[in-house]
C-alpha cells in the first residue's frame, strides 16, 4: 500500500465521523425548534388535504366520472406528498447558511479546516432523512381522509426513484443555498423564488403535458419532474422496473452533473464571500 492510499484509508473514517457530527448538530438544532416544525407539518398536512380534496369536489360537481375519482385523488397525492418531501429538502439544503448565522456559527464553521464537502454531504444526509420523515407523518395524517388504494403500487420502484432522485435534489438545494451566501438580506427569499419556480414546471399538481411548449421544454431542466414522473409510473401505472430503466438513468445523471457541479460552484461562492466579507454580515 502505498503512502497516499494509507493516508485515504486512515481519514475516511474521521470523515465519516465529521460527516455524522453535522448530521447530529442538525438533529439537536430539529429538537430545539420543535414547535416549527409542528408548523411545518401542520401546512404540508393542510397543503396535501386542500389540494386533494379537489378530487372529491371534481366528483360532486360531475366534472369528472365516479369510477376516475379513486385515480383522480391518488394523483393529486403523489404530487402534494413529493412536493412536501422536495421542500423539505430544499429548504434544508438552500437554508444552510441561514441556518448558520441564525445560530452565530458561520464564521466559526467555515474557517474550521473541515472539508467543504464533508459538511455539506452530512447535511444533505440529514436533509433526506429528515423530509422522508416529515412526509411519512403528513401522509399518515392525510389518508383517513381519502379511499386511496395501493394495490398496484411497485414499492420498489417507489423506493428507488426517491433514493436515486434525491441526489439530484441534493445538487440543487447545494445550488440554491448558494444564494444567502452572496446576498444575506435577500437570498432566502431568492432560494424560495427558486423552489416556486421548480413547483411550476415540474406538474406537481398536472402533468406537464398540460404547460406552454416553452415551460414544457424548461420542465426538462427540473429533476424533479423526472422524480414526479417515475413515481406516478410506480403507484399509478403499475410499470415494470424494465419501463423505469430511462427515468432512472436521467435521474442518475442529473445526480452525477449536479452534486458534483454544486459543490465546485458552493467553494468558489465561498471564497468569494470570505474575501468580501459576506459571511460575517448578519441576514
């Protein structure tokens, strides 16, 4: 073995353990703020009920068959729950350096000699476990209220879109936490405006057949229209994991391009900000 190699073999385990140690400041931060995140809850919980209820009222009015309501209403869900799951990452990733100078660490976490990578992959670990869990609890709330049935639902493929498309999430919550960086009075609601934008093109609520021809073309640019699209493919359409193969591939390489880009541009954002003093200014 030679001494470059012993040297990765000797720091992947601190880096694991300095990876963890963000994760965990992250936790203790979720435990303190408890009562936002019952707020946060509560809005998604109330976010995915009004928007499915269009279901039922699309039955009552006639606009739409009885038989199609089950369908109609499964639809709706699988949009209003991955948006709640891709907010919620998002949020936790574009608020990252919020969330450092709300808590008067920032200077002290980005001038400590630890990669940026390291911190910023704890964080997203955080970020995925943390939007799968709030998700969990809102879709436990919302179906007493419906009759949803998931009979044809691929599970498996459920799983493997979220995991492989929540890389690709990653990257461009990395990019968009870019933003209170160089701006601090502005950038968190600069990051919302991106989110919005994400929400617009993607067909969280409608297919993005139903878009102008140009929104459809930027729709291509949104990973998570790919997300939406692989698991309505799952729970909808029942596709075999054969049919998933393409919107698998195209979320593996929006994963492969946009972590890896995201964390080049985040260092460079970075020492930008450190040289013209942004980091110390307070949001």
């Amino acid at each position: 073995m030679t001494r470059s190699e012993e040297l990765v073999r000797r720091r992947a385990p601190r880096r694991v353990a300095l990876g963890w140690a963000f994760f965990e400041r992250q936790t203790n931060l979720w435990k303190r703020y408890w009562a936002w995140e019952l707020v946060w809850i509560l809005y998604g919980l109330v976010n995915t009920l009004a928007i499915t209820f269009i279901a039922k009222q699309a039955e009552h009015g006639g606009l739409v068959r009885p038989a199609a309501v089950p369908r109609l209403t499964l639809f709706l869900l699988i949009g209003t729950l991955t948006w709640a799951y891709l907010s919620a990452v998002l949020d936790d990733m574009s608020l990252v350096i919020t969330w450092e100078r709300w808590e008067g660490t920032i200077e002290h976490t980005f001038m400590t000699p630890v990669s940026r990578t390291v911190h910023l992959v704890g964080m997203s670990v955080f970020g995925v476990v943390h939007a799968v869990v709030r998700t969990a609890v809102i879709m436990a709330c919302a179906l007493p209220f419906f009759d949803v049935r998931f009979a044809q639902v691929n599970w498996l493929e459920v799983a493997l879109v979220v995991a492989v498309g929540s890389v690709s999430l990653v990257g461009l919550g990395i990019l968009t936490g870019i933003l209170p960086m160089l701006y601090p009075e502005r950038g968190v609601q600069m990051s919302f405006m991106v989110q919005a934008l994400v929400l617009l093109v993607s067909g969280v609520y409608y297919g993005v057949d139903v878009l102008p021809g140009w929104l459809q073309a930027a729709s291509h640019l949104s990973p998570a229209t790919f997300m939406l699209r692989g698991l309505r493919a799952a729970m909808l359409g029942g596709a075999s994991l054969g049919g998933q193969l393409r919107t698998l591939a195209i979320l593996a390489v929006f994963g492969l391009v946009m972590v890896p880009g995201s964390l080049v541009v985040f260092s460079a954002a970075e020492r930008w900000a450190k040289r013209t003093g942004r980091l110390k200014r307070q949001g």
